[in-house]
C-alpha cells in the first residue's frame, strides 16, 4: 500500500451525510414547536398539579404545603358541586343529540344534491364562526320581548318565557345554542368517514334488495366506528370544557347559578376570589372528569373501531 493511498481518510457515504442534514433541519423546525408545547402547556400543567397541595397567596406570595386541604375545600362547596352536576347535564344532551344531527346531515349531504358544496359551508361555518359573535346574536334571538323564538311563540298563541333569565330555561338556551353550533365540525368527520367507504357495499346491498334505512345500519352506521369514537372523544372533552357561551349568555353563572359549569368555577375562582390553589384543584378534578370519561368511551367503542 502506498503512502498517498494509507494516508487517505475514509469519507462517510453521501447518503448517511444526507440523512443527518435532513435530522437536523428537522429538529430545527421542530424547535419552537417544542419550545411553546413545553413553556405554555408542559410547565402550567406540573405547576398546576403542585399548587393543588399547596396553599398559594398570589397577592402576599407565600406558599405552603396543605396538602388534600383544596379537595375537602371545594367539594364543601355547594355551587362547585352544582357546576359539576351542569357540566355533565350539559355534556348528556349536547354531545349525544348533535352528534345525531351530524350523522343525519352528513348523510343527506354526501349524496348528489345540487348546491352541496354550498351546504356543507352553511353547516360548517358556526365552527369557525367566533363563539362571542354567535352568543350575542343568540342573546337577541332569546330576548323575552322582542326575541325572535318569543315573537314566533307569540304567533301561535304561546308566552314564551324568559329565556337567559329564567333559572329553568338558561341551561336549556346554552345547550340549543352549543348543539347548533358544533354540528359543522361533527358533520365534516362523519362526512369524510363516509366517503371512504367503499360504494360495492352499497351496490350488494342493491342487489339483495335492502332498503335505505336497511343499508345505513347493516353497512353506514358499522363503518363509522372509528369517526363516531372520535368525535364522541373530542365531543366530550369540549363539552366538559363549555365556557365562553356560558360566559356570554348567562353572565355570573345564569340566574341562581343555574348554568354554572366546572371551566367557569375555575374562572372565578382563580381571577374573582383570587384562590390559585383552589382552582388548581378544581382543574384536576375536571381532569380526572375527562380522564375516565375517556377510558369509558375507548371501552365503549374503542374496540369495535379497532376492529372495523
């Protein structure tokens, strides 16, 4: 071997250098994504489990350990109880009765219709809508006196009540007014799920003579399995976090705190009494809430999903 040829450096393959050029561009744009995820969502988390067992004084700035002290705080509180018992009401007849709507519409509108690409942006656009602005247009269709729903009851000989502030009727305005507006996006992911469904299905049950309500729940309703778990998830984990409507329609928590929730709790617990260690403990108990709700629901659908 010659000393030129000894004194030659072996050089890594062009490939292998490619492959590190591409890791690292990758962990660069990946930077500040991580950077945000762990500075505004990863510490806020850990601290809010620390200052749970604490007892924090924001405006003094001490802090001592109180260990379950929060718990047994808000749990003796009657209208943190009453907000729990809201929020799952709210979740009962929002989360089951729009997805139900959303299945209907998604199914009409996956069909040949003319104008269906204007329907589907009518139906999606609440979504995207801001929520204050929906609230507020809400707000005077709900108004006792010259409300567009009391006018119409109005014309067939019925007094309709008062809405936002009546104690009966102010958690049933926020639950019509949350299911009108999260059919879009419900509608949107049962829609793209049945797109994908192969249409020689349908054809065979064609030619076995099954009819249509026959073919949605034999072939339709099977097959969206894996979209109705999905949206039961996302749908559950939203409603248990309804705030700004609530926020905005029944200011104080409703009449005699009829539409008080568990996020709004939270709200004024932290920012009204100034109880950072009581909120944090109010936010675990709705995290726990979401927890097992989802445990539930994968047990519920989860393995049906898997398995379609």
């Amino acid at each position: 071997m010659s000393v030129a040829s000894a004194s030659r450096t072996p050089r890594p393959p062009r490939r292998r250098r490619l492959g590190a050029d591409r890791r690292r561009a990758a962990y660069l744009m990946l930077a500040p994504s991580v950077i945000h995820l762990v500075w505004w969502i990863g510490l806020p988390v850990v601290a809010t489990f620390g200052l749970a067992f604490t007892d924090y004084d924001v405006i003094a700035g001490t802090i001592q350990w109180a260990g379950l002290d929060n718990f047994r705080e808000i749990f003796a509180d009657d209208i943190w109880n009453r907000s729990i018992w809201h929020t799952i009401v709210f979740t009962f007849f929002t989360v089951p009765v729009a997805m139900a709507i959303a299945v209907f519409i998604a199914v009409l509108l996956n069909q040949q219709i003319r104008a269906r690409a204007w329907y589907r942006a009518a139906f999606f656009m609440p979504h995207i809508t801001a929520t204050v602005a929906i609230a507020l247009v809400w707000m005077w269709m709900f108004e006792p006196t010259l409300g567009l729903f009391n006018l119409l009851l109005e014309r067939v000989g019925v007094n309709g009540p008062a809405w936002l502030s009546d104690p009966d009727w102010a958690m049933p305005a926020v639950i019509l007014v949350s299911i009108w507006k999260g059919i879009g996006l419900k509608m949107l992911i049962y829609l793209a799920a049945l797109q994908n469904i192969p249409h020689d299905l349908y054809e065979a049950a064609d030619l076995d003579g099954a009819s249509g309500l026959r073919r949605f729940f034999a072939i339709t309703l099977p097959l969206l399995k894996p979209a109705t778990f999905f949206v039961f998830i996302v749908s559950m984990i939203d409603a248990f976090q309804v705030f700004d409507q609530v926020y905005v329609l029944t200011p104080d928590g409703g009449p005699a705190n009829s539409t008080t929730v568990m996020t709004y709790e939270i709200y004024r617990t932290a920012f009204g009494e100034f109880d950072i260690s009581a909120a944090c403990a109010q936010s675990l108990v709705l995290f726990a809430f979401l927890l097992v709700l989802t445990v539930i629901g994968r047990r519920l659908t989860g393995k049906e999903a898997d398995e379609a």
